[in-house]
C-alpha cells in the first residue's frame, strides 16, 4: 500500500496595525522580539489558536504582545509566504491576516509576551530604513498596503460556529 503524503498545512497567523499620528507625522506600534535570527521588529502578531476566530486571535495577540487593547477597523489584506531556516531542517508557509485599527494605552502591570522586549512607534521612513531588521517580508507590506487604502471590511472574514462548537458526522 503506497504511503499517503501529509497533507500540506500552512501557519496561520494574524497582525495588528496600528498608526498614530505625532507631530503631523503616521507613525505605527511595532515589537521588537527575540527570534533566531536575533532581534527582529514585527507587528503585533502571532498564530491563530484553535476555537478562535481571526478577530478573537489578533485582538489577543495585540494584548499579550504590546499590552494595549486593540480593536480592529478594517481588514488591510491575506498574505502568503514562505520561510525556510535550513539550520533547523523549517520549511513553514504563512497565511497571515492584517487588521487595522486602534488601541488603547498599555495596561498598567501588564506583563508583555515571552520574548517580546519592548514595543515601538516608528514612521514608514524608520520602518524602510530597518528592512534587515523586520521578521519578515509582511511587517512593511502589510503598512504600505494600509497606507495605500487597500483595506476591506470585517466582514469579509466570515467564522463558522463550527470552529466553537464542532460539527459531529454520525
């Protein structure tokens, strides 16, 4: 009997984005983040868990990341990419979903995720300047496609009750 090939899973992953305006200028809520390849910037993100929805997951990613509440506006876009890290034999595909909207001051006491040094605000100009220092490709993309006007509604994302309450075949 021939072997079945895994099926192939990609990462699911959600992101914050997040601009304030200071001094006339857009500037946007990033972390700086422990990672193997040393310290990275990246937007408020992080995997989607199960028995959440992708606004469930990127409200709770944007908490325990920057300790701010955030609520999402806007859907910025679906992203595909892939990653490799030879060293450790990791081929990973993501599929990340960006949001824009707002957030609240930091939560007085609370602590910021595993990993997470410390949160920045930083303009397009900083952001372009850092490109070797960004997670991935998506930390500028997914801003210049904000800044770009390319948003859709909330709504485009559509969440099944199935994913809080599995649907049993008899």
């Amino acid at each position: 009997m021939p072997r079945m090939a895994e099926r192939w899973k990609p990462s699911v992953t959600v992101a914050a984005i997040i601009e304030r305006k200071a001094d006339g200028a857009s500037q946007f809520l990033l972390v700086e983040e422990h990672t193997p390849e040393g310290l990275m910037l990246n937007n408020p993100a992080g995997h989607l868990d199960p028995e959440e929805s992708p606004l469930q997951g990127v409200v709770r990613e944007a908490l325990e990341e920057t300790a701010r509440v955030f609520t999402p506006q806007r859907l910025v876009g679906v992203y595909l990419s892939r990653f490799q890290r030879p060293s450790r034999g990791e081929d990973v595909t993501y599929l990340r979903f960006a949001f824009a909207g707002t957030c609240s001051e930091p939560e007085p006491g609370r602590a910021l995720d595993t990993g997470i040094v410390r949160t920045l605000w930083m303009t397009l100009d900083e952001l372009r300047a850092s490109r070797s220092r960004h997670r991935s490709a998506h930390v500028l993309r997914c801003i210049e496609d904000f800044l770009a006007g390319k948003t859709y509604p909330l709504d485009a994302i559509t969440t099944d009750a199935t994913v809080y309450v599995p649907e049993i075949k008899r």
